[in-house]
C-alpha cells in the first residue's frame, strides 16, 4: 500500500504559454514576441526621364534628399510672351504699328528705301483711318512722304506696303474706292507736273496732297512691333 502522505505532488499547468517569456532568473522583464508579418512594398521608383530611381535600392543617404528635390530642380513653363514695342526713337501709334521720322530731305523713292532699310514690314506710312492720320499729323512738324502714289496707273492711287487701291479718279472726278478712307485736300489729287506720289501736310489739318516724285520732302515710316 502507498503511503499518499509521501507522494510527490503533480505540478499544475502554467498560465503562461510557453516560449512567451524568455529563461532567465525570476524578475527578468518578459520578452514580447510579434508574431511574423508580410513585408510592405517600398516606395515606388520616381520616374526621372528613361531611367527609374529608388532612394532605397541606391543606398545613398543622401539618394532620398536628391530625389525629394528633383521637383525644385525642375524649372517651371515659361507662359509668359515677350512685351512687344517700338524702341527709341520710333513712336507706337493707334494700329499696333511703330512709325519713325525720317528728317533729311529725300525723294519718294529714296525715302522708301529709307523706310524699308528699317527692316522687315517696314515702308512708307499708309493711312488707312482718321486716328493714324491725326497722330500722324502731331507727330510731324513739316510735309512728309506717305506710302501712297499712282504710278503704275494714272488716277489710280494705291498703298505700296500691299498695293491695295484706295482712290480712283482725279480730285473733280474721283472717289474713294471701297469706302476706303481718305483726306485729300481741296482739288487733290491734282496731278500737277506729273504728281505721282503722296505727301502729308501737318500745318494742314494733315490732309494730303501729290506731287512729284522726285522733290524732296521728309518722311514718315511704319513697321510692325517688335
């Protein structure tokens, strides 16, 4: 017969599960174990032209400094158009269009090349309405050639920038053509001594007059912006 009194007692069931605390001697603190977890996908490569940079995949410390500033580096539109003008001493007049003084004294045909030696879309002034025509006619102090003559055709005046017809007939028989505008003065066109070729008078109310080609007179050019 077993004597119960000397049997070993059974040692109960630890409320710990097992492997949740590290061996060691008793007060330890108690190691916590997180459980495994699937790994987090890393940052997506920045896209900087063809080739694909990951600041991560580089191993340089400095790769995610280099990649947070490629935005800064990268230099905004340029939306902005150039201011377009008249430089000194040309002067901007009411049509978006740069008119300069020629002030020696030169016949139509040289004071046409003078005007279109100014460059390109430069020639004598065409005055096409009344404002270009009053600003014309302030701006000046004496007569000056105007980009208007009929020598292709008698009677036929025309704008030599674009040849477009603008009077047709003398100054008793003549009108405008097309409701184009215009300002001759009393009995102009004449065609006095084969007058051919335009002038402006300022001290005239800035009306027009012809005469020939080949006196001498200032000038007045227009070009475009620039």
């Amino acid at each position: 017969m077993v004597d119960e009194s000397v049997v070993a007692p059974v040692d109960s069931p630890s409320d710990e599960p097992s492997g949740s605390r590290a061996e060691g001697s008793a007060g330890d603190e108690p190691t916590v174990t997180t459980p495994a977890t699937e790994a987090l996908p890393g940052p997506i490569p920045l896209d900087v032209g063809d080739a694909l940079v990951s600041p991560e995949a580089t191993g340089d410390p400095g790769a995610a400094d280099a990649a947070a500033g490629l935005d800064s580096a990268i230099p905004p539109p340029n939306d902005a158009s150039p201011t377009l003008g008249c430089a000194a001493p040309e002067r901007s007049g009411p049509n978006d269009s740069c008119y300069a003084t020629v002030a020696t004294l030169l016949s139509w045909f040289d004071a046409r090349q003078s005007c279109r030696s100014l460059g390109d879309g430069w020639d004598l002034a065409a005055i096409r309405d009344d404002r270009v025509n009053q600003f014309l006619a302030a701006l000046l102090t004496s007569e000056a050639w105007i980009g208007a003559s009929d020598r292709d055709t008698e009677g036929t005046w025309v704008w030599v920038d674009d040849g477009v017809t603008f009077w047709s007939g003398s100054a008793d028989a003549g009108s405008a053509a097309n409701g184009a505008y215009v300002n001759w003065n009393l009995a102009e066109p004449n065609n006095l001594s084969n007058s051919d070729c335009a002038r402006i008078q300022p001290g005239v109310a800035g009306t027009w007059a012809d005469l020939d080609c080949a006196a001498l007179r200032s000038a007045v050019c227009a070009g475009p912006l620039h």
